[in-house]
C-alpha cells in the first residue's frame, strides 16, 4: 500500500510501502493547506471526496487511478458543511479509467469526477476514459475543464445549472452519447463558454431521435456560447441547442454529420420560447443537412444566421434504431 510523506510545501502520496490511503492523503492536504502531489505509478481505489479546497496533481500521464472493486470508483468534491459551496479545488495531470464498470446502485449522477456546487474549480491535464456514465459531472459549478482528454465515455462532460464554466480545448472522442451537455430542467441564463475543443466521434448508443448523438448539446440554457469547437464524425448535430435563447454559435469546424450539422430548435409546443440566436461563421463539409432553425412560433424567426460555409451537404439515409440492443425488429 502507498505512503504519504510530509514535507515543507507539500504531501507526497507515492507507491513507496506504506499503508495508506489516497483518501487519507486527501485529507492530510487539506488539512495542512498543502498541494498534494501523487507520484508516478498506478492506484486502485474505492470512492474519493473532496470537501475542502485543494490542489491534487501529477505529471501529466504518470498517474493511473481505476476501482479496486466491481463498482467503479468516483471522486466527490462537493463541501463538507450541508448547503455550503466548495470553492478553489484543483485536479491536474492524473488518468482516470472506469474500465467501463458499473456505478453502485442508487448514486446520484455518477461521473469518475462528480462536482456539486463548486466555485473556480479546474480540472485540467487529465485523461478521463471509460466512463459507463459521465466523464465530469457538474452541479452548479463554476470554473474551467482545460486542456483534457475523454475517452469512451457516455457523457465526456455533463453540467447541470452551470454559474460561470468554460469548458475548452479539451480533445474528446469516441463518446458513446454525447460529447458535452449543458443542461437546466428550467430555461434559465447558464452563460457557458465550449470553445475550442476538438470532438471525434459520437454515436448515439441508445438510439432515440436526437437526444443522443451530438458533439455539443445545449438544453435550456441561456447564454451559451459554441465557438471555434472542431467536429468530426456525429451521428446527429455537431451542435444542438434546444430552448437556449441568446447563444451564439460561431466559427466552428463541422466534418461527418450524420443528420443535421446545427440544429436550433424547441422541440414541442409545451416548451419555452427562445429567440436571440445568432449562427456566424461556421464551416460545414459533409453533412446530412446544413443549419436548420426550427419552429417560427416559438422564436427561430429572431435568430440570425450569416457568413457560413457550407459544402457536400446531401441527405443521408441510415438504420436507426430503438434501443442499445440494435435488435432489427425494433429498426
């Protein structure tokens, strides 16, 4: 088992023998207010939390955390103290791999990362792959996902009532849902950045008519701004915003769309009105269709679309089907 050295400006946890824990060592850090640096090697683990703030970093690539039982591990950070905000929390440099295993039963909004009501929280530098559900799960937090790289993972990133994120130049590829997804149960200003982040390859493993399949998915958020994102390869939208008033979505690579390249929409009578919209500058090469903004009485018709490129945009015909099984008899 692993050791935790003390030093002068910071806890080392390493696989030096030993007998503790990474959760002890989370605790002595920030216990003491010292970075913890985790060094090189590989660390099987059940669930982490973080309640306090705290950086926790490794050189890039040298560390590998997986679940040391049948149920995948996960990393909590979310305060110790009941309705308070956890603030100032660091994770840079470490691989985490779900290796596909199952969360325990009842877990709330799993995700190998799991952020509730978090400020100027960073998550950078890391590998996050394998995730049967989230790669980063968020929950009213603000802060900046940077410079990551997802792997196989249903969501890569996921954030519920977002209060000042950027989420950017992450690599994320061969998610099995979507890509990113911000989303609020009621329209409301969110006021996301996605910007710059290169997305290969999303399938939507469940089927459905749209829900799944997209490299950015926007749902109720006002304010996001798309910008600059290269995609390549979607079984639906590169982008898609649903009831999303006043977003820009904007100088965006678009390769391989299966179906509809950016989609605007609200998608039934009983959802909110949106308006606002603004599609500039966005290159699209191989696309089922182009940019569609959808519904005029619920306010595509304040949307402005202008200066975009558009090439090889033919209609495309494809099995879809009902559920994960890919059973033909529900094609």
């Amino acid at each position: 088992m692993p050791k935790i050295e003390i030093q002068s400006d910071l806890i080392v946890y390493s696989t030096a023998a030993g007998t503790d824990t990474l959760q002890a060592a989370i605790n002595q850090a920030i216990a003491a207010q010292k970075p913890l640096y985790i060094g090189p090697g590989s660390y099987s683990v059940t669930s982490l939390r973080i309640d306090d703030k705290v950086k926790i970093f490794a050189m890039k690539g040298s560390v590998t955390i997986t679940s040391s039982g049948a149920n995948c591990f996960y990393i909590t950070v979310q305060s110790g103290v009941s309705g308070s905000r956890i603030s100032d929390v660091t994770i840079e440099g470490i691989n985490l791999d779900g290796e596909n295993k199952p969360f325990s039963s009842g877990l709330t909004r799993p995700g190998l990362i799991r952020c509730v009501n978090a400020d100027r929280l960073t998550i950078k530098d890391c590998f996050i792959s394998r995730s049967e559900r989230s790669g980063i799960d968020l929950v009213q937090t603000a802060g900046l996902i940077n410079n990551n790289e997802f792997y196989d993972c249903r969501v890569s990133v996921y954030s519920n009532k977002s209060a000042g994120l950027i989420v950017s130049d992450n690599y994320i590829r061969d998610s099995k849902y979507n890509g990113v997804v911000i989303w609020r149960a009621d329209q409301a200003f969110d006021g996301t950045i996605v910007r710059s982040n290169k997305i290969f390859g999303v399938r939507n493993s469940s089927g459905g008519s749209g829900e799944f399949g997209n490299a950015i998915f926007v749902y109720q958020s006002n304010n996001v701004t798309a910008s600059e994102n290269n995609v390549i390869g979607c079984n639906y939208s590169a982008m898609r915003f649903s009831q999303s008033s006043n977003s820009i979505i904007c100088n965006n690579q678009v390769s391989l769309a299966r179906e509809t390249a950016i989609f605007v929409e609200a998608p039934d009578e009983s959802g909110a009105l949106y308006e606002g919209i603004v599609v500039s500058g966005n290159t699209i090469f191989d696309a089922g269709q182009g940019i569609t903004v959808v519904n005029p009485n619920k306010g595509s018709r304040r949307t402005t679309i202008s200066g975009n490129t558009l090439k090889n945009v033919t209609q495309k015909t494809f099995d879809q089907w009902a559920s994960p099984s890919r059973d033909p008899a529900t094609q």
